[in-house]
C-alpha cells in the first residue's frame, strides 16, 4: 500500500474532526482525560491531534469514553478512523481504516476483505488462531484446485451427510483466502456421540472434548478408547464383557481429560 499514515496520526486526525464538529477545545479534553485517570494537558492533546504522541492501549480504549464526554454525544472508534484511510501499523504491516477497525474490534481474519490488509508472508505452518476454526484440522497446504478434496477421518463420518460436506467445501474456500495461504486438503472434526456424553459430564462443549483428546492422544476420545480395547487380550468376545471393558475404559479416558481441564485452570 503506498500514501500510508502511521494508525497515531489517522487516530488523532479523527479526534481534531470529532472535537472541532462540537465546537470543544483541546483543553476540554485534556480536563476530561484527567477524570478518567489519564496526565493529559492541553499540549498532549495538540500532540494527539497531530500524530506525534504514542498512544497506549489504555489510552485507546479511553479515548471514545473521553470524547464522547466531552462532544456529548456517543463516538465510537469507528468516528475517529476513517474506513478509506490507509494507516501504517508497522514497517511491515499496513492496512486500510476499515480492516483495522476489523481487527480491534476482534473480527476473524477472514472478514476483512482481500487488498485491504497488507501483510508480509510468513513461511511456515499458519500459527493459531489463524484460521480460528476449533473444528477443522488443516492436513495439507497446496497450491488451490478444483480437484481439492475434504479428507474424512474416523471422527469425521458424517461429513458424508449433504449439508455437512456442502459445508466442508465451503471451509476450504474460506481458508483459501486467507492471505497467503491455500489449502487443499481438511478434516473438519465431528464430535462422536462419546465425546457429546463426555462433555456433559466434564461441562464442557464436544468440540473441546475432541481437541484436547486429539492433543493428548493424537486420536479422538471413541479411537482411543478402542484402541485400548482392542490390546486387550482378555477381552474376548463376549458382548456384555466387552461393553463393560469399553465403558471402564472411556471412564478411565475421561478423568484423564478432566485432569487435564483441571491442570490447564491452574495455570
């Protein structure tokens, strides 16, 4: 992108339009800033104003609370960066006002629109949580194709229902257009019935209960489960033996689970 500003100096350039649009003085601002626990003093806010003061987070987050105070009217974040400025956020990284309202405001990645964020390519596997999908497992990324294919694990049988594979295909779309990045190949994760009766027992949601078997075990909570059933000599092939072995087992499994909940509580 080029004719960026850095983001102080599109911040400030929307204070001066919000405070001369209701006819207050810097010095307002500044006595209002000091209620709300910040040193400000007339000059600070000139400084603002003109993109030489750096702005912390606190201050950012204060910064609507003030104006909208002192302009006695409710100003948001979007009043004072306008959607078609280009702003600078590092020596790397620009982005249009727009994408960067986006993106304080917590949107996902893939919200804001392709050409409206500039960043540089990261080699490398894509770091969470980008893509933030809890349900899908990235297993390939290739160069995009209309052979690109949604590969169905164990624990992810009903992507062969129509409105669930329809959706699979749509994921790779969406991760298609992550910038930088394709993928031909996915695995969304299908919770199991074990990990839904799990979850109610752990109170947790299924998705979860599924992420943090696949982290412990490198399979669901039902393939490891069975795993375990199945290196059993003693188990036999007694029907009634075998789900006793099985509902032991998935007993044993879900306290793991919960001692890990507990463990990652603590830290």
């Amino acid at each position: 992108m080029t004719n960026t500003r850095p983001l102080r100096q599109a911040i400030g350039e929307g204070v001066r339009r919000a405070r001369d649009a209701a006819g207050a003085r810097q010095d307002d601002i500044s006595q209002v800033a000091r209620v709300h626990g910040l040193a400000w003093s007339r000059a600070k806010v000139g400084a603002l104003e003109n993109g030489e003061k750096a702005i912390s987070a606190e201050e950012l987050m204060l910064l609507p609370l003030i104006l909208s105070n002192v302009c006695q009217r409710p100003v948001r974040m979007a009043d004072l960066i306008a959607p078609d400025v280009l702003v600078r956020l590092s020596s790397t990284v620009s982005a249009r006002g727009s994408a960067a309202l986006k993106i304080l405001a917590g949107a996902d990645l893939h919200d804001v629109r392709e050409g409206d964020l500039d960043l540089p390519l990261v080699s490398g596997p894509l770091p969470e949580p980008w893509p933030l999908r809890p349900d899908v497992e990235v297993l390939e990324e290739t160069e995009p194709s209309p052979e690109s294919q949604v590969k169905a694990g164990p624990e992810s049988r009903e992507l062969m229902a129509g409105k669930v594979e329809d959706r699979a295909s749509n994921v790779i779309s969406q991760l298609a257009a992550s910038k930088g990045r394709s993928y031909g190949l996915v695995r969304l994760l299908v919770p199991s019935e074990t990990e839904r009766k799990a979850a109610k027992r752990l109170d947790e949601t299924p998705e979860t209960v599924l992420r943090l078997s696949r982290d412990l075990w490198g399979r669901s909570l039902a393939e490891e489960r069975d795993r375990l059933v199945d290196e059993r000599a003693d188990a036999g092939d007694d029907p009634g033996r075998l789900r006793a072995l099985r509902g032991r087992i998935t007993r044993q499994l879900v306290d793991r689970l919960a001692e890990e909940i507990q463990r990652g509580a603590k830290r």
